[in-house]
C-alpha cells in the first residue's frame, strides 16, 4: 500500500504557463502584413485643376482645403497630405467649428476642371453658410504661359 500512495504523490503537477511563442509569429506576420500595405494606400484624391496666371499664396499655416472631384463628392483637408470624402451636411459643420475656433483661417475650394461648375458653386454655398469670410480658389499655374515667359527671356 505504500508504494501506490507514493506513486499518486509523484504524479507531474499542472504548469501556469502559457507558451507564447506561436502568438510572436503571428505578431511578426501581421507586422510584415501591414509594413507592405501600408504604403499602398491612397490617402489622396487626384483632382486635375483648371489653369491660371494668377500669383501663388504664401500662407503661414495650413490652410483648409474643400476639394470637389469629377464626380461631384467633397473632400476636406485640414492639414497637408490629408483627405477626407465628407457629405455636405458634415464639410459644413466640420468648417463651421474650425471657423468658430479660428475666424481669420484660409479656406480655399479646389474644384477638379471636369467637376460639374453647380457642385463647386454648391461647396461655395456651404462655405458661406458656415460663416467662412474669405474664399479662395486654387488653380494650377498656366504651363503654356510659363513656357511662353521662358523663351521670351
């Protein structure tokens, strides 16, 4: 009788222990996973803007930027390299907020030249009726009249 009571007693105690071996491999391949899509991800909105002469504008601080793509949908910008498709109702009250903190802040709309004329007019209307007092509207230089400047030289 004592030797079964002595073999009951060297029976292997339970380990606590969690092997987290196989959770740091799936670690490293959801980092890998995202250190290469990361880069492929659009963060902006290509918008081919109409042509012009007129002088650039050096500003201080960034300003907000309303862009309006060829399909007519908004897009906000509120530091540079960042874009955010918004509806109407919210590029309203996002700039009506940014106003209400800073009146004196750059507003400029960026209407792509194949963007219907009614949807940039539209974002203009929202711009006023959020209490924006200074509009702009930005334009890529003329490269015709840039080319024209330098062989006049």
């Amino acid at each position: 009788m004592a030797g079964i009571t002595a073999r009951r007693h060297r029976k292997r105690k339970l380990k606590a222990e969690i092997n987290v071996v196989p959770y740091i491999d799936v670690m490293l391949v959801l980092l890998i996973i995202f250190m290469v899509t990361a880069p492929l991800l659009n963060l902006g909105v290509d918008i081919d803007l109409p042509q012009s002469n007129a002088k650039s504008i050096q500003e201080k601080k960034d300003p907000v930027v309303v862009s309006v793509d060829p399909n007519g949908h908004y897009f906000l910008a509120l530091k540079a390299g960042s874009n955010e498709a918004v509806t109407a109702e919210a590029l309203q009250a996002k700039v009506s907020a940014i106003v209400a903190q800073n009146p004196d802040v750059a507003v400029f709309v960026a209407g792509d030249a194949k963007a219907n004329y009614q949807k940039v007019m539209d974002a203009l209307v929202l711009l006023q009726s959020a209490n924006v007092k200074k509009v702009g509207l930005m334009s890529q230089p003329d490269q015709a009249q840039g080319q024209a400047t330098k062989a006049g030289r």
